[in-house]
C-alpha cells in the first residue's frame, strides 16, 4: 500500500521534528531541490545502508529508503524536504524554496533539520502588494511560494465623468473613491501581516496609485515596506512575467542586508563580552541555554562528537590522547561523531533560541564560521 506523507507548514514542521530522537539511526533526511539527479539520491541511499552493515538498524533504514524513493519517484519535479523513520511513524514533506539548489540525503539518530531550519531564516514570510485603483490584491508569500491571497476589490467610476455633473465634483467623488479603497487595502494587509506574521512588504502595480497607496499605509506597516515595483502588467500575468525577478531580487537583497545588520550587532555583542565564538564555546553556550540567537555562515562545517545517552555535544573528535573512542565527560557514555554545526542548530531552537544563517561574510568566517549572542 501507498505511505500517505503529512504536509506541515515549515515553522510547524520544525518544532515537531524537534522532538525526535533515538538511540539509533533510525531517521532519514532528504533535501530534494527541483529536478534532482535521481543518481545521486540512489548512491546515497547505498551508502548510507552500507555503513549500517551488521547494525540493528539497517532494516529499519531499508524500508525507509524504499519509502522514500517512491515519494521521489512521483515528485521528481518538485522542491522539498522529506522526514521518514518508520518506527517513529513519521512521513513528513515539507514544501521547499524553489530556489534550492543542494540535494541531500542523510541518516542519523534524529532529523537533519539544519537545511529546513536555514529556509525558514532566509526565506520568512513576506507580503506582495498588487495595487491598482479598485482592484488590488494581498499576497503571502512563504518559502518564496505565494500561499494565499486576498483580493480587495471596490467599484471605482471611470475616469471619464458622465454628463450633468461637474467636472470638480466628479473629480473629487473619484478621488474619494480610489481613497476608501487603497484604505481598504491597508487594512487586508494589517490582516496578512497578523496572519503570516511577514515582517517585509513589496508594493507593486502600474501608475500613481502604489504612491497614494503608501500614504494611507500607517507608519508600523509602512517601515516594512522593502521594494516598490512598477509593473505595466496586470496582476494576473505577474507570477510569470519577469516582474517575478524583481520581486525575488529585493527580497534577497532585503534579507542579505539583514544578515549584515546582525553580523554588526555581533562583532559589536563580541566586542562588549555579549556574544560567543568558535565551535568550543558556542557548543558550551548553546547546551546551556545562553544562546539567544546562534549566528551559522552557510555551509559550514564542524567536526564534533555527541553522546547519545545524556546528550551532550562537543568541539573535535571527543577523543583524548591514547584513547580508542571518545567518552563523554559527563556520564562516560561513547560518543559518536557528528557535524557540530547541525547540533548547535537543533540545540539553539529547542532550548528557544533563533538562528540566522548568513550568507557571506568575511568577519564570520575569520570567526569560524560559527558564533552566538548570549542571554547573559
Ligand atoms: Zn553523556
């Protein structure tokens, strides 16, 4: 029979995954960008089922690849994140950014969520505003998806006045008339910023009416306006018309501009004694709770070690000189070699904490590429 596979909205999605662990790697993990090479999904999936030659859970990872597989089989064309693990009863997708670009596949004793969590950072919801006089449109965008959208339209007089009345007053009822609405408009879009919880608008639509528009935009939603876009077309023809482009283009130079705002914070939080740095410390920071938000320049990679009885995560391989294998320092356990960065990531969002990833820059790097604000 079919696996039915859940669909969570992203935030969602995360805090559930969150939860779950085992002793064992019993989790399989798939980021699957648009149109990926099924070649590369199956040599991972060999790969993965070798190294778990002779464990207990190399049955269990063989149903959740073939499980896996045939999801990919009928989704090939589409961008998403896949959580499987049979004995957790868990079938996830989650909807991806169309714009993801890195395919991969991974087992361990708990979700990989560092790839979802990142498009979450940088692809947080914002609101697309089509205004045109009587006939706008709100749109969330999520993920870099639209999701939903509320159209807002009002009867708005042509421009050309009928006879018996005067030019002045025609004028004037018009102007009133095209008023309420943009009104209206600002309200649908008080509602999309409650609902979405966007923190970035982008207004678009032809002629004058986007500048009377942010006129009657109270100053709150107004600070969140990013990028005005001119478009000649309709709103309709929008999602395909290179206005798309634009729109992609100062969303992303909205949310670089962010991250550059929160690397000043941090050299400055570092400078002051606020804010932790190296893989060492941030690990310690991170498990005791002190991070508020955990800083990761995209792609990085640590090596670190992690004890699967207490929990505890680590700098380097956890093995000292003359040792065979690592032990935990604190309960004696083995440990288990794991990319520290992931482990900070799932540690720094389920102890409440935000994350940023941030794409480029050369004092985060010098860093590390790995650093965090403490709470105290
Ligand atoms: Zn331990």
């Amino acid at each position: 029979m079919e696996q039915h596979f859940e669909c969570l909205p992203p935030g969602e999605a995360l805090e559930k995954l969150l939860e779950m662990h085992d002793t064992d790697p019993v989790f399989l993990s798939v980021t699957h960008p648009i149109n990926s090479d099924g070649r590369f999904f199956r040599k991972r999936s060999h790969a993965i089922l070798d190294a778990l030659d002779g464990c207990r859970a190399r049955k269990v990872m063989e149903e959740n690849v073939s499980l896996a597989e045939r999801y990919m089989e009928k989704h090939g064309g589409e961008a998403y994140y896949l959580f499987v693990s049979v004995p957790h009863d868990l079938f996830l997708a989650v909807t991806a950014p169309p714009e993801i670009k890195e395919p991969r596949m991974v087992a361990d004793t708990s979700p990989y969520i560092r790839d979802l969590a990142e498009a979450v950072d940088d692809w947080e919801p914002y609101l697309l505003v089509f205004v045109e006089e009587g006939d706008s449109v709100v749109e969330i965008v999520d993920m870099g998806r639209w999701v939903s959208e509320e159209k807002v339209v009002d009867e708005i007089m042509n421009r050309h006045r009928k006879g018996g009345m005067s030019q002045r007053r025609f004028q004037r009822l018009r102007e009133e008339a095209v008023h309420r609405h943009l009104v209206s408009v600002a309200e649908a879009v008080k509602e999309a910023v409650a609902d979405s919880g966007a923190k970035r608008l982008i207004i678009a639509g032809p002629g004058e009416s986007k500048k009377e528009f942010l006129k009657v935009l109270p100053a709150d939603l107004k600070n969140r306006v990013v990028g005005v876009v001119d478009t000649d077309a309709l709103h309709h023809g929008f999602e395909r018309d290179r206005g798309d482009e634009q729109v992609l283009d100062i969303f992303l130079k909205s949310e670089f501009a962010e991250e550059n705002r929160v690397v000043q914070k941090l050299a400055r939080a570092i400078m002051e004694g606020g804010g932790v740095y190296g893989g060492k410390d941030v690990a310690r920071a991170v498990v005791e709770g002190r991070v508020s938000l955990l800083v990761v320049l995209h792609g990085t990679t640590m090596v670190g070690w992690r004890c699967e009885n207490c929990g505890m995560i680590g700098a380097g391989t956890g093995i000292g000189p003359g040792e065979q294998t690592g032990v935990c320092p604190v309960c004696g356990s083995a440990v288990v070699r794991v990319d520290l960065v992931e482990e900070c990531v799932e540690e720094a969002l389920k102890m409440g904490g935000g994350v940023e990833f941030v794409h480029d820059s050369p004092y985060l790097e010098k860093l590390g590429g790995m650093a965090g604000f403490l709470r105290y």
